[in-house]
C-alpha cells in the first residue's frame, strides 16, 4: 500500500514540475521589397544610353557585370532610377550581360536585370596610318577614301578652283562648274612655290584661298610637289645631277641644310591651315611623285632604289615626327601610261617605300585613248589597294589638247567601269587669255567640244563630284584606324 501511495506522489511532483509548455520564438517577416519596372533590357549595337526604374524600400548596391556597360556620367543615378550607357558592340554577335541589385547590408538578398545588345550588322574595317598621331579629320579622310570607293569614284581636276582656261584667280569659279553645275569632288592643287625659293610668291596666298574654298563645301585637297632642285637652283626638271638627293641624306651638307628649310616652310604651312572652324585641313600630300620616270632630280635616273625608299621616309620622319605635321595622308604615285602586261603590279610597287609609309596607292596616267592601257592598270591598281588594303586611285590623268566629243564616257568611264578606285583626278587647264595657239588643257571648259559628254558622265551614279561627297572628314560607322 505504501509503495502504491509513493508512485501516486512521484507522478504528482513530476505533473507540477513540467507546468504549461513554453511557447515558440516569433521570428519576424521579412519585408523587404524590390521590383524593376522591366528586368530585361534591349538596346541596339550603337553606343546607347537607358534606365533602370527599381522600386526598393532598402539601400541596395549596383554591380555591373560586364564591361560593356558603364554608368552614365552625364546623368545623376538616384534610388528610383539608375542610369547606365552600353557601349558600341563592335562585333557581328549579340552579347548579353546582367546588372545586379543587392542589399547593402545582405549581399544574398539580390535580384538581377538582364541587359542584351544586338550585333554590330557591319562588321569593322581597321585601315593602319602612317601617322598614329593624325588628327581626327585625317583619319577620317583615309577611312572614307576606301569607304567612297563602293560608292564610286570622285572626279578631280588640277588647280580647278584657281584658273581656267579663260579666267584667273576668280572665287567660285570653275571650269568643271561652268559645264555641269557642280565643282570636283577633289581639288588637286601644287604645294612646290610654299617651299623652294618661290616662297614669297603671292600666288600662295590664292592657293590658301582656294584649298579653303575647297574644304568649306567638304572636297578633298591632293598635293603634289614640282619641287625645284635644290642643288643645282634648277626647276624640278632639272635632273643633271645624281647627287641631289645623296647630298639631302647626309648630314653637314648645304644641300641638306637648305631642303630642311624648303620642309620647314611646308610644315609651317600645314600647321597653319585650318578651316572656319579652326581644325586643320587633312591634305593627302603627294610628294616626289611619277618617280618611275627619269625626268625629276628624285626620279628614277638619278637615285638608286635604297636612295629614294630612305629620302621618302626621311621626309615624313622630318614633317611629322620633328615638325609636328600631323594632318597630311601620304600617297605614292608611280607613272602608268602604258600596258605593262606581267609587269604591271612591280611598276605599281617601284621603289615601294614599305607599307608603313604609304597611306593611298597613286598612280599617273596619261594613256590618252589608249583605253586597254588603262583598264588593264586600274584592274591592278584595285588588285593592289585589296591586297594592302589602302585606298587607291588615279591622282593624274588626261590627255593634252583632247578634241574627242566623246571622251569622257569612252576613254574615262569605260576603262574605269565598275573598279574600286577613290577618285580620278585630271591634270589642269592652263589659263590661256586669248591664246587659242596654246593648247594646254587636260579637262572640259565651257565651248569644249566633249562638253555633252562630260554632262553625261556627271550624271553616272559611280561618278562623284562635290554635292554627292558624303562627310569626308568624319569616321564612318565601322571604321577604326590604327
């Protein structure tokens, strides 16, 4: 009995000692919150800014996670609105990253937009420059003179701006306009008389002029040097010495000190030539050219191979690096009349001065009607441009004293046809006064007999003149120039 009353006790003290049971620790709902306005995102290949619209009730933290997409430094982010810029996708695929929103005091808590660009439809072109440091302009200059090309060529004409056949140093005048109504796509122009001893001419103050005329409507400026020797004191003809250029390669020389100076004068004239906006004017600067031929003092009678390759460095070491000329693209331009048959693509590579030193492929042409001779070199010429990927084009052409009625679609348009060439550009139309006995001229003028014709060129679509040029000196979309 007694033992039957101790369990009785036992089970009371063990009921008394357990009491209610201890409720549960409340764990509080989390109330955080963050939604987009869209969490994906879809922008176009080009450089484009955009938003993100967050509705958050925390501090949150932004990570981007690609390098393609930056915050927008023009815009001031807040909490509601993030402000981002996706750069130009420069390739043919799509890409696609994600920005992430996370707690600042929980980098777990997190949610992520999804941002994807479209793919680039062109894919780039990188065309190399002899000047690494050329101005903008420039580099824009090369990147559409291989673009301009798809297009068609533009037509040229020497000293088109300056004289005519019966006019002289009048603004606005043309003999190219007089006939069609449109000035050349390209303005070929002398920069000889700025450096030898004809620098105090005051035909250089006309030549600013009209290379200014030229670039406020958007052509393109083509140089070339006649340069006299600086030797001998004789004109660029003058090619009785073998030693002129020897001499300007070593150091000491009188020769060598007085061409510095002829270059001095023509960086100074560069570094001086801007436009109404004050930029500089890109020239494509075509020096010692036609040096296939042995009529120069640089040419090919009086210099060896190894001798013309070191003097065209030579001189664009001297303007760009030491003079600081940095608007000029320089082009070389061998002589091509004839048909050359399996030699035509070394004539085209004479004395090639190397690859890095070239930036527009020339060449001089005055085949006449020899209409096979040239259709056979521009097919190389454009060969060639491919190949080294550099534009290209005929930086002179004509025939003297022409009278064909149809010269310009048979013996221009004909030969040229569909080639990916940047312009063709004739030599000029010497300003004769009343003169008929002097038939030097290369190009229409007003009562020139091809007249017609030449109207009917301008009307080609592959033919370009000053109102069909696109903006030649801003870079195309897809063009980089290293």
């Amino acid at each position: 009995m007694n033992t039957i009353l101790s369990l009785f006790a036992l089970v009371g003290v063990l009921v008394s000692s357990c009491g209610k049971p201890e409720p549960d620790p409340v764990v509080p709902s989390d109330t955080r919150h963050m939604s987009f306005a869209k969490d994906a995102v879809e922008v176009g290949y080009a450089e484009t800014g955009f938003s993100v619209s967050v509705d958050a009730n925390f501090d949150y933290s932004v990570d981007i996670q690609a390098d393609w997409i930056v915050a927008d430094p023009a815009r001031t982010s807040t909490s509601s609105t993030q402000y981002f810029i996706a750069l130009a996708n420069e390739t043919t695929s799509s890409r696609l990253a994600k920005i992430r929103f996370a707690d600042k005091k929980d980098r777990y808590f997190a949610k992520d937009v999804t941002v994807t660009q479209a793919a680039n439809p062109v894919e780039k072109v990188t065309l190399k420059i002899v000047d690494k440091d050329a101005t903008d302009e420039t580099k824009a200059l090369l990147a559409n003179l291989w673009a301009i090309a798809d297009k068609g060529w533009m037509f040229g004409h020497h000293d088109d701006l300056w004289y005519g056949r019966y006019w002289y140093d009048e603004a606005g005048n043309s003999d190219t306009k007089a006939v069609c109504g449109d000035y050349p796509g390209v303005f070929s122009v002398d920069f000889a008389e700025i450096m030898d001893d004809r620098h105090g001419s005051s035909a250089n103050a006309i030549r600013r002029r009209v290379i200014l005329e030229a670039r406020e409507r958007g052509e393109v400026i083509l140089a070339c040097i006649h340069i006299n020797n600086p030797k001998t004191g004789g004109d660029s003809w003058d090619n009785s010495s073998k030693d002129v250029v020897k001499e300007i390669l070593t150091a000491g020389t009188a020769t060598r000190t007085k061409y510095l100076t002829w270059l001095d004068r023509c960086a100074d004239f560069a570094n001086n030539l801007k436009d109404s906006r004050g930029k500089l004017i890109p020239v494509i600067f075509r020096m010692y050219h036609e040096h296939t031929q042995g009529w120069s003092w640089w040419g090919s009678s009086c210099t060896t191979a190894s001798e013309f390759v070191e003097f065209w460095q030579f001189t664009v070491k001297y303007l760009r690096d030491t003079k600081g000329v940095h608007n000029f693209l320089y082009a070389v331009s061998p002589q091509m009349d004839a048909n050359y048959g399996d030699g035509t693509k070394d004539r085209l590579l004479f004395r090639w001065p190397g690859d890095d030193w070239v930036d527009f492929i020339g060449m001089d042409c005055y085949h006449g009607t020899n209409d096979d001779a040239f259709q056979s070199n521009v097919k190389a010429l454009e060969a060639l441009s491919l190949e080294k990927k550099k534009p290209c084009g005929v930086t002179e052409d004509g025939k003297e004293s022409f009278t064909e009625t149809d010269f310009w679609t048979r013996h221009v348009v004909a030969p040229v046809g569909d080639r990916r060439i940047s312009l063709v550009t004739m030599w000029r139309n010497k300003y004769v006064g009343n003169n008929e006995s002097d038939k030097h001229y290369y190009s229409v003028y007003p009562g020139h007999p091809s007249e017609d014709d030449f109207r009917k060129m301008y009307n080609e679509p592959r033919s370009l003149f000053s109102r069909d040029l696109p903006d030649m000196y801003t870079l195309p979309e897809g063009y980089e120039i290293k």
